[in-house]
C-alpha cells in the first residue's frame, strides 16, 4: 500500500478538529461550569454523581449503536459519511451549551450527552479510516501522529479559551463565565473548521459507492450476525479488546474526572486548567515519541510501559496536596495519555481484518464507551458512599481514585497475553471464508 501524505495530513487534522471539545468540553469547562453554574446549588459530591451519569449515558448509547453502525458502513463504504454525520451533531450540541442559562444542569447535561454521541461516534469511523490512510508498517506512527496534533490543536484553541476565561475584558467580555460561554461557541466553530481537509483530502477505499442504503444496511447486519457466528476465532481479538475495556477505563476516567477530582479535593479552577495546559503540551511531543518507540520495540510493549507509570499516577494522585504535585501529575500524564491510545488503535489494526475496520472498531470503541460508563460512576458512587461513612468529602474523592489503579493492574496482566502473529492469522481466517 501506497502512503499519501496529503491523505494521512487531512486525517490527523481531524484529531486536531476534535481534541478542542475533548480539551476545552469534556476536560475541562464543561466538568468546571456544570458544578460551578449548572449546578451550582448542589451539594459537590452530588454534582459530580450527575456529571459521572451524564458521561455514563452518552457511553451507553453510542456502545449500544457502535458495532451495527460500523459494519454498515463497511458494506456501503460510507465510513466518512458516519464520521461528518456524527461530527455534525457534536457541534451543534456544543454550540448550543452557548445558550443553557445558570441552574438548568438537565438542559446543561442533556446537550453535553449529544455532544459526546457526536465526539464518540466520529471516533470510531476516524479510527476505521487509519487502515485506509496507512500502511501496516507506518501505523504506529501515524496513529500517534493524530494523538501528537489533537494535543497541539486541542492545547491551541484551549489556551485562547483559558485567556478569554481569565482575562474577560480583553475580548470585551463582561465577566469570565460569559469568556467560559463563548469558549464552548469556539469549539463548535474550530470543530467544523478544520474537519474540512478530511472532507476533501481522505478517498474511502472500500464496497462499492452505488450500492443502496436499504442494502448497505441488509447485507451490514448480516455481516454482523455472521461476525459474531465465527467468534470462535477470533480469541486473540477478544483478549486485546478486554485488556483495552480494563485499562482505557482508568485513562478515560482519569480524563474526564481529572477537574473535577482536583475541585473536589480543594485546588483551585485556575491552577488545575494550568496542569490541563501543562498535559496538552507536553502530549504533543510525547504521542509522537511512542510512535517511533512502537516502531522499534513493539507496540504491545510500548503500551504496557504507559500502563506501568498510568498505576504510578493513580497512587500518587490520591495523595496529592499541593499544587506543584497536581502540576507533576499532570506532567505524568501527558508523557504517556497520547502513546497508549495511539498505540492501542494501531495494534489493534493489525488484528483486524481490513475490509471489516469500521465493523470491529466499533466493538474496539464499544469497550472504550463501556469502560468510560464504569469509571465515572465508579468514583462517583464511592465516594457517595465514603461520605455515608462520613468521611470528609476530599478523603471521599481521594478514595474513589485509589480504585483505578486496579483497572490499571488488570489490562495490563491481560495485555501480556496477547500474541500479535496469532491475531493476525485470525484475521486472516475471517478474510479468507
């Protein structure tokens, strides 16, 4: 397979398109805003269960939808199609938080649960495409080249966002919330922006353009049935896809609970979009760094070094006071966050059979989904029921961060058991019949 440079830009792009909602959104302002004005009369520990179950039922909903809709599109070719689709609806949610007064959480987490289906979903028909865009032997790289420019777009329009929060009268804002407001606005904007070079750069190889939706979903659907018919053969895909359930969880988590943890345990709303800043930055060069270690010791083991310092993070994190600690956290975490995903998608290409990508990465982004319904609630939960105890609400938190290190621990055991030449000759099997 040929690579084509201008193809493999116009698909990173993409990542530098969505990382502005999964930074400044799901990271950052979105876990800040909701308890601070959504929510702003409810009790801390309370918010953050209800932020835990707005993560938890966008992740439900795009894991029920997520391998049907994958393997319709491998039968239609119509991978970017779902892509701009789902990527539509994310920004139209995101721009319409812009609008969501102070004390309406429903209405707050309602369009954030639309916005995530969106992000989700685009994901898995963007992470399918990698098997079009690059060759097997470039893949780490590649994959990880996405990581490296979601890093750098996301950090962009994120530290614009932060001035705009922290310095409201600069961009003629009354006051930082307005600056806050305005920042979901940018995303939607930046969002649409630059999705448009993999509109026009990325051609989808696949089945034929002219066959009927009507039959693209028939013969989807049966390719799905017959998928889960052959699940015999496919142990070495299924023991990757629970190592990645395992360990993404404490990733996911650790993302979209980070703020929210820092708040809960007393540091303030400026310091912690600081360390955001500081985890954005630093991924940049560190995603691409894990690419070229993939290459040349092996993506399986560079994962399971991510997974190692992810459980070192876990332990520190929960006993973390000062400020300059969250700050090394945050550093820790962006030497390794960008590496295990990138890797984990692109050891995961090699395992799948090509012309079914979008069909199994859809179960590959159902685990991920699933993983991100566990975590959330998972800290949520214990720490209502550490307050029921009656600890303080920082030792609460602090406890419902201990237990990822567990996740940690399990993924990378069942990691160590996948054989990649097996998974490839499976694959191979599900090509041949």
């Amino acid at each position: 397979m040929r690579e084509d440079r201008k193809t493999v830009f116009g698909w990173a792009l993409y990542d530098w398109a969505n990382s502005a909602f999964a930074t400044t959104v799901m990271a950052s302002f979105f876990p800040i805003f909701f308890k601070e004005y959504w929510a702003a009369s409810t009790d801390p520990v309370v918010s953050t269960a209800k932020l835990g179950l707005a993560n938890s039922t966008a992740g439900i909903l795009v894991a029920l939808m997520a391998p049907a809709l994958g393997a319709i599109a491998d039968r239609g070719a119509a991978k970017k199609n779902f892509l701009l689709f789902f990527a539509a609806l994310g920004i139209a949610a995101t721009v319409c938080l812009y609008w969501v007064p102070r004390g309406s959480w429903q209405a707050a987490a309602g369009c954030y649960v639309l916005a995530m289906m969106g992000f989700a979903g685009s994901i898995i028909f963007y992470d399918s495409l990698l098997t079009t865009v690059a060759a097997e032997e470039r893949r780490d790289f590649v994959s990880s080249l996405g990581f490296s420019m979601g890093y750098l777009g996301g950090g962009v329009l994120f530290a614009l966002n932060v001035w705009m929060t922290l310095s409201p009268a600069t961009f003629g804002l009354p006051g930082s919330g307005e600056g806050v407001k305005l920042s979901f606005l940018s995303v939607g904007l930046w969002w649409a922006l630059f999705s448009l070079p993999l509109v026009f750069l990325v051609r989808e190889r696949g089945g034929p353009l002219s066959r009927s939706r009507r039959a693209a979903v028939r013969e989807g659907l049966a390719q799905l049935r017959d998928t889960f018919r052959q699940i015999r053969h496919l142990r070495t895909i299924f023991l990757f896809l629970a190592a990645y359930w395992l360990y993404i969880d404490g990733v996911d988590t650790i993302i979209v609970m980070a703020l929210d943890y820092g708040l809960s345990i007393g540091f303030k709303a400026d310091d912690l979009i600081v360390a955001l800043l500081i985890t954005q930055f630093i991924g940049f060069p560190s995603a691409l760094f894990f690419g070229r270690l993939g290459e040349r010791i092996g993506a399986k083991r560079a994962i399971l070094i991510g997974i190692a310092v992810y459980l070192m993070i876990t332990v520190y994190g929960a006993f973390i006071d000062e400020t300059r600690e969250f700050f090394v956290l945050a550093c820790m975490i962006g030497l390794v966050q960008g590496g295990v995903q990138a890797l984990s998608r692109s050891l995961y290409s090699r395992i799948i059979p090509a012309e079914q990508s979008a069909e199994f990465f859809g179960f590959y982004n159902m685990l991920s989904r699933f993983a991100t319904v566990a975590g959330p609630v998972l800290i949520g939960a214990t720490g209502i029921w550490a307050r029921s105890m009656g600890f303080e609400g920082g030792t609460a938190s602090r406890m419902g961060i201990v237990s990822v290190a567990l996740l940690f621990l399990a993924g990378g055991f069942v990691l160590s058991r996948v054989d990649e030449r097996k998974g490839k000759e499976e694959a191979g099997f599900l090509t041949r019949r």
